[in-house]
C-alpha cells in the first residue's frame, strides 16, 4: 500500500497511513441501513396484519354472530304464540284483528285448579272453558281430542266463560288421567305446532289433596247440600256443611299412594318439557301475590286485578277433617312426608 512521507525536521520521520475510501464506508451503512429498514418493516407488518385480522375477526362476530340454538329457545319460550282465529259458527267483527293466545291449564282433580280458573275467568281478555275432557266420548282416541281441540281454539266453543268475540287468551282444564299421559306425544306435538302454552298446576302437600279428594267422592254420592252435589261452593255456610265429613285414610297404602303422585307429576312435566309452559304450586298462588301477574305476564296479557268467588273447604288444621288422624301421624312420621302433618293448606 502506498503511504505518505512527512518531513517535520531532518531528524525526525513520520510515516502516515492514507485516508480510507469515503465509497466503502458509504457502501457499509448503506447496507446497515437495509437491513435494519428491511427488519423494522417485518416487524411492523406481522403487527398490521395481525392487528388487521383481528379487527376483521371482531367485526365479523358482530356483524354475524354465531347463532345459540339454547338461547334462541330460551327467547322463543318467553313470548307466547298469535293467533287470528275464523271461526264457523260466528264473526268477531271488530274483533278480527285481535290476538289470541291459546294455553291449557294441566293439572290433577282437587288440586286448586277450579278457583285458580274462576282468577283467570275474572281477567276481561281470558275465556277458560272448563273441565272439557271429563265425557268420555271427547278423549276416547286421539282424533276426538284433536277435534275438541280445534273447536276451542277456533274460538267454536261455547260456555258461560267465554268471551268469544274479544278473548285474547283461550283455553280450558285438563286432567293428567283424561287422556293427557296416555296420548302426550301426539298432544305434545299439537302444542308445539299450534303454540299453546300449558299451565302446570300442582299442589304440594299431597295429603291435604287427598283428603279432598276424599271428602268429594263421598259428596258425589251422599249429596249433602240439600241433595246437591257440590265440587266448588260459594259461601262459609257451604264450606262448612262440605267439610263436617271426616274421611278414614287407608294408612296400609298412604305411602306408596303419595309416591304415586309424585311420580304422576314428574311424568307428565317431563313428557312437557319440549312446549312452552311453567309450573303452579296452590300453596304460592294462595301465599304469594306475585304468583298471578306471572301468569298474566305468561299469557302475554295486560295486569288487571283477579278475583275469585269461591270458598275453601277444609281451613284450618288438617287434623280437623281426618277421622284416623292419630294412624296418619304415625304412619307419615320419619318419612319424606312427615311435613304434609303440619302444612296449612
């Protein structure tokens, strides 16, 4: 390499190394410099694109979201079916573009559902036609029932209860042994394809029921007012004429009996389950007002105050109205039963 002699003084020699090119160092950070804009850009567009997924991700959730079949069900059970009937045997005139719900009441004899009825009944919009499957001919097959079921709904049935022309929700009672249980799967699927919503209505103490039920089968015979049998009454003086019979408990199957029901009433839930429906207790609807603008509010219907004229038979003490009591006490205590003793309704 070439170098550069300096003279400073004769005795004095200093050798100097030339001066790098200005090129080559130019050439290193320009080299420098690609690589680290080449990394930076990397960098910055793994972070874009990252980024950028992920806001299309979002927006496509909130733009289409995946549907939930559990809460589309659940929304769909919360509002009850419309319905704009024509029916045959009459016009409801100004009345044609009203609404209509369909329910039926779902529950065991003796079990409150005549009072809780007459509640309904008293709401201006609701016609509730009654115990229609007690006759025989109407539940002998399936086909009747379908047909008695049409009439009702088709608003073609006729009762001291309906309000044809202006209901807003019709339906009727019925019995878990009128052909309910053993025709539920056909029903069940007329319930769903018409929207029908059913009312559960049970009674917990199982005891006080039977005692009921009891004391009204005997009636139905002996006619104690004035030769007159009586399922529902009016006045305490009728109440208290109903409830002077004690009927004798067979305690040999009082157990099993209870069992029964139980198992009568989680049967007919369980074949439900699939409709819209909710489920009544007595003993809530008599303790807790609320229990009734639930049920308004089931039926898709305004809040009005509902009323009943009907009395309760058997106030009071259980013990009062059993003629063996001390044998059901004995044989219900201990068990699961034991709180139907001392219940007050």
């Amino acid at each position: 390499m070439a170098e550069y002699i300096c003279l400073f003084h004769k005795d004095t020699l200093i050798i100097k190394s030339r001066k790098k090119s200005p090129l080559l160092s130019r050439t290193v950070v320009l080299l420098f410099a690609v690589v680290c804009g080449f990394y930076i850009c990397t960098v910055c567009l793994k972070q874009i694109s990252t980024t950028t997924k992920f806001k299309f991700q979002n927006i496509q959730v909130i733009e289409n979201p995946t549907p939930d079949s559990n809460i589309i069900e659940q929304v769909d059970a919360q509002i009850p079916t419309l319905h704009y009937p024509k029916p045959e045997t009459f016009s409801r005139g100004e009345c044609t573009q009203n609404p209509v719900r369909f329910f039926a009441i779902l529950s065991m004899q003796r079990s409150g559902s005549g009072w809780f009825e007459t509640l309904l009944n008293s709401h201006i919009n609701i016609s509730s036609n009654g115990e229609i499957f007690s006759p025989m001919d109407r539940r002998k097959n399936i086909s009747t029932i379908i047909q008695t079921l049409d009439r009702v709904y088709n608003l073609d049935w006729f009762n001291s209860a309906s309000k044809n022309e202006c209901s807003a929700a019709v339906g009727f009672k019925w019995m878990l042994n009128q052909g309910l249980i053993e025709h539920h799967k056909q029903i069940v699927e007329y319930f769903n394809q018409q929207g029908v919503s059913a009312v559960f209505l049970f009674r917990r103490n199982l005891l006080r029921r039977m005692v009921s039920l009891l004391a009204n089968s005997y009636d139905r015979y002996a006619k104690l007012l004035n030769g007159t049998h009586k399922s529902h009454v009016h006045s305490e003086e009728e109440a208290a004429a109903l409830s002077r019979y004690m009927p004798i408990i067979n305690c040999t199957s009082l157990i099993s009996d209870l069992k029964d029901v139980e198992m009568d009433v989680v049967k007919a839930i369980k074949y439900f389950n699939s409709t819209r429906h909710m489920v009544l207790y007595y003993e809530d609807l008599i303790t807790n007002n609320t229990k009734l603008q639930d049920v308004e509010e089931f039926l898709g219907l305004p809040q009005m105050e509902l009323s009943s004229r009907q009395v309760k038979i058997h106030k009071g003490l259980l013990s009062d109205f059993v003629k063996n009591w001390d044998d059901v006490v004995k044989t219900l205590n201990g068990t699961q039963y034991e709180s139907f003793l001392e219940a007050d309704y």
